[in-house]
C-alpha cells in the first residue's frame, strides 16, 4: 500500500521535476533542441534506473564504513 500524503507527493513530484530537468540540460548540452516523447521517457527511465542503483550503492558504503568503524573501535 502507497501512501499518498501531501508531503510524499510534493517529494515525488520534486524528484520526477529534476529528473526532467537533468535529462532537459544534458539535452541541451548535447545540441539536441527536440526529441520524440517515447525516448525522452525511455530515457528518463534510465535515469531511475541509474538513480536506484546509486542508492544501493550509498546505502551499502555507508553500513560498510559503519561495519569498518566498529571493528576498528573493537580493536582498540
């Protein structure tokens, strides 16, 4: 079950507007003035995809240096 709070919304809402945003300027970095609305979709998607990657990613170097510190705490 999703919650659908006002505060989870705007949230959701902010990520997707940067997302759009990201994709717009590295668009126009790329001299692209127009493209078709399936692949800017297409390519927002792999965007996500690259973002919850990341997020793994982040969460597991953070419990791994949380792991490191307590076994360097441990020694001493």
């Amino acid at each position: 079950m999703e919650d659908h709070s006002p505060e989870i919304d705007a949230l959701r809402e902010a990520i997707h507007l940067n997302r759009e945003n990201l994709l717009n300027d590295l668009l126009l970095y790329l001299g692209f003035d127009n493209i078709d609305e399936p692949r800017f979709q297409e390519m927002l998607q792999l965007i996500e995809d690259a973002e919850k990657k990341s997020v793994k990613l982040n969460e597991a170097l953070s419990a791994q240096e949380v792991i490191n510190n307590v076994l360097k705490n441990k020694n001493l």
